[in-house]
C-alpha cells in the first residue's frame, strides 16, 4: 500500500509550495488506493505556534483534502524518541559527545584556515575515558566515514552523495536531550509507514543523513520524490508579493479552493496541453514520477484567469453563499439570478464580485467625478429627467429595453445620448454590464430614486 504523508511545522501559515505539495502526496495516495497522513512537526518548541498548527489544519478543510486517521503530532512523542536513542547508543551505533562549545569554535577555525569543510572531527567516536566536567553531551550517530550514499529520485534520477563531502557524526539528540529533526522525522516516517515521501527539494541535502538513520534501524527506506521549488516570473524566490502568503488569504482575497488545487497541480506536472483539471481528472492522471525536474514559475494571470472560469462554473446557489463572508447578502433578492448571470462572466473573484453585486444593489453614495464632467451635459440632465419623470407617470410593464427605446424614439434620441448618464445615476460610474440587465436587476422604482438623487446632487 503507497503511504505518503504532509509534515509541515507550525512555526508560521501554511503557504501555496506547502499546498502544492501536500496536493501530489494526497493525488498519489488516493489514486493508489493508499493512505496520507498529516503530520505536524513540532519539536521547536520555542518557535511553535498553536495558531500556526490549527491554520494548517484549516487551510486543509478549506481545500478539501481530507487525510487519513488521527493528526500526529510529534512534540507527544519525545520519550518514544529517546527509546529509539537510546537502542543505538546501546547497539554502539551512536555515542555520547563532550565536545565544548569552545572546542568546536576553535576546530572550525582551524579547517576554515585550511580551507576545508567545516565538519566535526569524530574525536570522541570511539571515546573511552573519564567524561570532561561540566559538559551535557550530545548523542552523534556513527556515519560512514567513507564512500558514496546513493538516492533513486523519483524525479531527479540517481543522484550520489559522498560522504566526505557531505557528512559527519551528525547530532541525533542535543545536550538537553531533545531530538533533532532529522532523527524524528526518519522515525515517524518509518513507524508510520511511510512509503513514499513527496517534498521540496530543498529537503535533498537532509536526505543522506535520513538514510543513514534509517540503515542504523534497518527500517525500510522510501521512495523519495524532491520536487522543484516555486520561483516568482523573475526565476527568484516566492516572496509574499508573489503570492507565497497563507493559503487562507487567498480565501480572503476571493479565490475558490478547486482554482488554487487546480492552479497548483499544474506548478511542475501536466497532462498534455489540457489547463483546468477537475479531481477526478487529477487523480486518474496524476503520477509523481512525471513532475517536472525544473522549477515553476508563479503566475498571478493564470490564477486569476482560472479563477474566472471556476465563477462561470458553479452554482448560483454556492455564489449566493460564496459572498456572504465579503458582506453582501444577496439571498432574498427578486432578481438574485440575473444579478448573479450578468457578474458572473465579468468577475475574476469573489471580493471582485461582491463589490459589483454592491455596486448594482446599492444606490451610489458618490459620483466619479471624471465621469460626470465629461457625460453629463445640460442636454443629458434634460433626457435624464425626462426619462425618470416617464418612469414616474407610466411604470413599465414591459421589458425595460422595450420601454427605454420607446422612450428615446418618442424623444428622437438614441441610447447612447442617455446611456452613459443612465449608468452614472444607477451605479455611480459611466462603466456598467449591459444597461438593461442593470435596469431589470435594480428595478424600475429604485432607478428612479437613484435617478432623482443625481439630479439632486448636481444642483448642488
């Protein structure tokens, strides 16, 4: 059975590369019949965040990406930690540390000065003598001191690592006897099951150190999957101009979860050409063998763009609820379905949506002045007038695009001696959907009002 799992730690939000990559673990999980789990790692006490740690957990119901079982949380296991210590102390595989602070400032100076790698000397490797006083050891792992530690990738092949270059007796447990990261999370990937670990290749270089953890226990090693970062369209790192802020901003910036999965996937996987990718689609198609060994490039167009057809899609019904939380409740409104068909091909989010829902069902409360000055002439003021005084005498019981051309034909006039100055009364701006679909929506009483209210304020 694939077992992945998302493991992120609750020192901050959970942004969009995080996301991204809980998204293939749980696609490669489902599509295999597998479990995902969720994991939250943190063991740094000093930076951990409850708010943090719950968020995370929000931004997952939000998206809809249901794990399995019960959240692991690794701070409620530091005494099963030590038991797994202590196994390779006991087995001679680890061994307790005495080194100085002073003492490693001062090795690290002198390799500094040979220009080589500053790396821990195994001085105390194969220590049998009286423990120095005063000095809490730490518990290194014995590495191997020579030859090369291979990595099947998923995505970056057959990568080698040597260990000259790259290890040393690394630490497993600090002088407080707090485990570090690479030790815990080698061992709850392993007691959990773990067959498949899909995560940033940022994360490469702890790999080597993982495996040789895992050879220490002889527990199975994992199909490792290091996928590329998410680089801005200038190739550099996210910054949170860029969009790596919380997922849960993107909620409150009017963006639907299916647009950020569906935007997301698309970030170092694809399917031929295809760009909108329902679930079901991802998960029959999805595969982490074929993410992309590049880095992809953020696109806030695209997102935007996606978002937009998202809109198009779904309910009116979703729509009505969708905008509650940005204040406007549309749900007792006569014509809530034209309102909502006549936004729905305009707006590229829902805080963009909501503003135009105000903008037609709220009489504006000021007038774009530039506007004004250039649409609205002594000659529009008299049309406008006269237009609402025919509201007044005889509402319509027609169309509104039926009244109004009567109107402008017993005038002789023509709609766009009215138009512009019609819109700027009814929404506050000479820029609107289709006038009449605005005129049906707003309802001829209330156009009226609205009418005789910029009347009113350009006399002032």
């Amino acid at each position: 059975m694939v077992i992945t799992r998302f493991a992120p730690s609750p020192t901050g939000y959970l942004h969009i590369g995080g996301l991204r990559t809980a998204l293939y673990c749980y696609l490669w999980a489902r599509k295999c019949g597998g479990k995902f789990l969720l994991r939250i790692e943190d063991t740094d006490l000093a930076r951990n965040s409850k708010e943090a740690a719950d968020a995370i957990v929000e931004a997952f119901k939000w998206v809809g990406l249901a794990h399995d079982g019960e959240i692991v949380y690794q701070s409620n296991r530091f005494e099963l930690y030590k038991t797994y210590v202590q196994q390779l102390l006991d087995e001679g595989k680890a061994y307790k540390c005495y080194m100085s602070k002073e003492e490693l400032d001062t090795l690290r100076e002198e390799q500094s000065a040979r220009k080589e790698r500053p790396r821990y000397d195994g001085r105390y490797r194969d220590f049998t003598g009286t423990p120095p006083h005063g000095v809490e050891p730490v518990i290194r792992i014995k590495a191997p001191l020579e030859g090369m530690i291979v990595l099947h990738d998923g995505i970056k092949g057959e990568v080698h690592f040597n260990v000259a270059d790259m290890l040393d007796d690394f630490i497993i447990a600090r002088s407080d006897g707090t485990p570090t990261y690479n030790f815990v999370v080698t061992i709850d990937d392993a007691l959990m099951g773990v067959t498949d670990v899909i995560r940033g290749d940022d994360h490469l270089s702890n790999t080597p150190k993982q495996i040789v953890i895992y050879n220490a226990f002889d527990f199975a090693i994992p199909k490792f999957f290091h996928v590329p970062m998410i680089l801005n369209p200038d190739g550099k790192k996210l910054s949170k101009r860029d969009g790596a802020t919380d997922v849960m901003d993107y909620e409150k910036e009017g963006f639907l979860p299916e647009t950020l999965l569906n935007f997301l996937v698309r970030l170092g996987w694809s399917h031929g050409d295809q760009e909108i990718f329902s679930m079901e689609e991802m998960l029959e198609w999805f595969d982490p063998n074929s993410i992309n060994k590049s880095a992809s490039a953020y696109n806030q167009e695209k997102l935007l763009w996606l978002n937009a057809h998202y809109i198009k899609e779904i309910s009116i019904e979703r729509l009505v609820e969708l905008l509650k939380p940005f204040g406007v409740d549309i749900s007792l409104h006569g014509n809530k379905e034209r309102l909502v068909e006549m936004l729905r091909e305009r707006a590229k989010t829902i805080k963009e949506f909501a503003v135009m829902v105000q903008q037609i069902i709220e009489a504006p409360n000021s007038y774009d002045e530039v506007a004004v000055q250039k649409c609205i002439t002594s000659e529009t003021k008299a049309l406008l007038s006269a237009y609402q005084e025919a509201l007044h005498v005889s509402t319509p019981t027609q169309g509104a695009e039926v009244f109004t051309k009567a109107f402008l034909e017993s005038k002789g006039a023509k709609l766009k001696d009215l138009a512009p100055a019609l819109r700027i009364a009814m929404v506050g701006t000479a820029v609107s959907p289709a006038i009449f679909d605005v005129l049906e929506v707003i309802g001829f009483n209330d156009v009226q009002e609205r009418i005789q209210k910029l009347l009113s304020t350009l006399k002032e």
